[in-house]
C-alpha cells in the first residue's frame, strides 16, 4: 500500500524532481495485486519531454524541405537538374520504407529515449555533412547528408504517438500525439520561410554558396545543441503509467524480433487498419508531393517569386499547425475518431480542389488562402489518421502502427511527387494538381467502410470500472 498524507506527497515531489533516467521494467510499474489503473498518475516533466521531441522532429522535419524550396538557386549552385534537386526531399520517402520495419523493431526493443537519442545524432550529423558540401562540385555530398537525415527521420515519424501515449493521460493523449507532430510541421514551416530570406539569387553562383553555408552552419550547430538536451534531458518513461490503457500495452511489449512480427501480423490482417493504411497514405502523400512541387509551381505561374513560393509554404505548415491542435483537442472531448477522419479528409479535399484552380486565376493572394485552406485540413489530418490507427489495433505498439501509416505515406508521396512532377512539366499544374484532387477523392471514399473499434478507448472504460468497483474496500491515489 502507497503511504498517506503529506508522507506520500513529499515522497512524488522529490522523484519527480530527482529523477533523471528511469530504469524500471514495465512488470515494475504495479504490484501484482494492485488493478491497472490504480496507480496511475501523470508528471509535470511530461511537457519536457514533448517539448524536448517536437524540437529535435523540427530540425529533421526542416531539412527534408530546405533544398526543395530553393531549386532553382539550388540547380544555378550546382549546375543540376532541377529533377535532381528534388531527390534531397524524395530520398526521406524511399529511405523510410525498407528501414521502417527494423526501425520499429528498435523503439519496441529499446524504448523511447533510445530511439529519440538516435534521431537526434542522425539528424546532427546530417546537418554537418550539408554544411561541409557547399562547393559546386559536391553535390553529392549533399545527397549523403539528405541520406542520413532521412534515416534519422526513421526514428522521429512515427514517434509522436507513443509519446503521448508513455507520457500523457487518457484526456491529453490525443492532444499531447497532435503537439509531436506539430513539431514536424513546425519544421516544414521554417524550411519553407528560411531558405528564401537567407539564401539569394546572385548573379555569381559563388555568393549563394555563402549564403547557403551561412544558413547550413547554423542549423548544424542548433542540431548539436539538441543532441546535449535529448542525452542529457530525455527520459524514456515515467515510473508510473499515465493510464490504465498505457499500463495494460507495455506488458504487451513484444521485446523478441519473432514477437514484433507476431505484433505486425495481427496489425496487417486488421481490415480497418489496413484502408486507413491506404487513405493516410494518399493524404499525406499528395501534401508531399504538393510541398516539394510547390517552388516550381509557383515560378511556372509567377515568375521571380521565389520568397513567395516560401510564403505560400509557410501558410500551408501554419494553418496546418493550428488545424493539428483543434482537431487532436476534438479528439480528447469526443473521441469520434471515424467522423473527425472523414470530416478532414473531405475539407482537405475541398481546399486542394481551390488550390488547383487558383493557379488559373495568376493572382497570388487567392492562391494564399486556397493554400492555406488546404493545409488547415491537409496536415491537420496527420493526428487524427495516428490517433484513429492507435484505437484500432491496440494494444500493439503504437510506434509499429504509426510506422506502417508513414511508409503508406512515403510510398505514395515518391509516386505522387514523380508523376506530379512530370505532369507538371509536360502538361502544367492544372493536370498535375487535378491528379492530386483525384487521389484525395478516392482516399475519402476509402474511408467510409472503416468500421469505429475503438479499442483503447474500451480499455480506458474498462479499467476505470474496475478503479470504481474498489474503490470503496482499497482507496487509493490516482493522480499527482
């Protein structure tokens, strides 16, 4: 039995303030006669560690983005193609979907604060290889560098969710999920507005590379510093379970590689999951393709706006952000994980159909707000989709689920960014995007059969009803 009083109280504050690395097995969370959520409690230093993840996401999120934006001075640079240019931002989708099945694997085995430390080293790492790139000739160095930041993506994507879900209470998980990939959009925003302002179009190629180097060696050393706060700051679980759902999944850690293939098997023959595999990936895979296609299509409308292609970027991510936290905060009060799935898709849907044809109009204000509309819904979509895969197939990993929802969304994102950008350059951007529209039409209608089990959601019930049936004969604290 816990101790009472201010006996007990003394006794949180000093281990919430103390720790600094929690070494206990899951088994460790209870005692064995105690139920699963009577013990639950949540810690202020949760907010650190999201904080401490969104950060680290951003910065990877930013170099997925940062070349893309500035092709064309990236293709004066260089002396490449502009298609060449766009493989620094399609090697993050092909990397990601061989490497995601290992990558899962390790977050299962190792934990949280492992697989976030790797991000980061990943991430740091990649960002000195693009610093010490800048020479006309090295290209390829650059590609390297875009490589070893597209495999430190592998442990950052899919991530979001399970730190809600290890951190966070039942009423903040899907808030808390919303937040990790606000991290992710956060970065895309600032790749979209940086470059332009600090990379310049000169007439002699030399001065871009200063500039381009400037800008590169700043982000090397702000990923440096992120590395020191996840090694030195990063927590891979609290010592208690935030919910009874959170408690009943890590004893159903699958630890053994035989055993995360048993978890993966029973995910891939989940009929629901596997159609919100396919319409997560058409969505989130026509806003990659609509991101690393923005620059060009903007010049082929509205020539020498480089630095509002930026803008318009920039717009997209930003109301993205907030459609992000409405929408995970919805999913908190109601819990309609299937109606808040259709409701965005089919207002995402909405907002590319504006933007497609806003580009016949040439005036740059409309396609502003018909961007940003789109990407209100569009990224907005990106919680929700994680969230809705989580209900579904627990209580496995959240991470594999995820995992699986992003390699859906590389996939189609090389395919969408491919052919889009091919269209693109024979037919123009009404085909290009009216193709995107499409994709996202049938990605709706793919969701309708998709039946609402909402199985942590049972499970939260569940162990509440049994915290209430003994509470009368065991009393005992539920939170801090």
């Amino acid at each position: 039995m816990p101790k009472k009083g201010g006996q007990e109280n003394f006794a949180n504050d000093i281990s919430d303030l103390g720790e600094t690395q929690i070494t206990q097995s899951d088994d460790s969370y209870l005692p064995n006669d105690q139920s699963p959520v009577a013990n639950t409690r949540v810690f202020r230093r949760r907010w650190l560690m999201l904080l401490i993840f969104v950060l680290v996401f951003m910065t990877n999120a930013f170099q997925w983005i940062q070349f893309s934006i500035i092709n064309n001075l990236i293709t004066k640079y260089y002396g490449v193609e502009s298609s060449t240019v766009d493989w620094t931002s399609l090697v993050f989708m092909v990397v990601y979907i061989p490497f995601i099945i290992p990558g899962a694997w390790i977050m299962d085995r190792l934990g949280l604060r492992v697989t976030v430390l790797l991000g980061a080293i990943g991430t740091a790492s990649a960002a000195w290889i693009n610093a010490v790139g800048v020479a006309p000739d090295l290209f390829y160095v650059v590609l390297i560098g875009q490589t070893v930041a597209s495999v430190a993506q592998i442990f950052l994507l899919g991530v979001s969710p399970n730190v809600a879900a290890v951190w966070f209470g039942a009423d903040q998980v899907s808030l808390a999920c919303s937040i990790g990939v606000f991290g992710n959009q956060i970065g895309v925003a600032l790749g979209f507005l940086i470059p332009p302002m600090l990379v310049h179009d000169h007439e002699n190629p030399e001065d871009i590379g200063t500039d381009l180097r400037f800008m590169l060696y700043i982000i090397a050393g702000f990923c440096t510093a992120l590395l020191f706060a996840v090694f030195f700051g990063f927590q891979a679980k609290p010592p208690v379970p935030p919910s009874g759902a959170q408690c009943c999944s890590a004893k159903q850690s699958s630890g053994s590689f035989s055993g995360y293939f048993t978890s993966l098997k029973k995910i891939i023959t989940n009929h629901g999951f596997m159609l919100l595999f396919l319409s997560y990936g058409i969505n989130v895979g026509v806003f990659y393709a609509m991101s690393t296609l923005l620059n060009q299509t903007v010049l082929l409308h509205f020539p020498g706006e480089e630095k509002n292609a930026g803008r318009i970027g920039l717009t997209i991510v930003v109301c993205g952000m907030f459609g992000s936290v409405l929408f995970g905060a919805i999913l908190d009060k109601t819990h309609k994980f299937k109606e808040t799935t259709l409701a965005t898709y089919v207002c995402a849907l909405a907002g590319m159909v504006a933007y497609t044809f806003t580009f016949q109009l040439e005036y740059i204000p409309v396609t502003f707000i018909a961007a940003g509309t789109a990407g209100f819904f569009m990224t907005g979509y990106l919680p929700v989709g994680f969230e809705f895969g989580t209900e579904l197939t627990y209580p496995e990993p959240e991470v594999t689920s995820a995992g699986l929802l992003n390699a859906s969304a590389q996939i189609f994102g090389i395919i969408f960014t491919l052919l889009g950008g091919w269209l693109l350059a024979t037919y123009g951007s009404m085909v290009c995007n009216g193709l995107l529209s499409a994709a996202l039409l049938i990605g709706f209608v793919m969701t309708f059969p998709i039946r609402s089990d909402l199985r942590r959601q049972k499970a939260n019930r569940e162990s509440m009803i049994v915290v209430a049936g003994g509470a009368k004969d065991n009393p005992l604290p539920v939170s801090a």
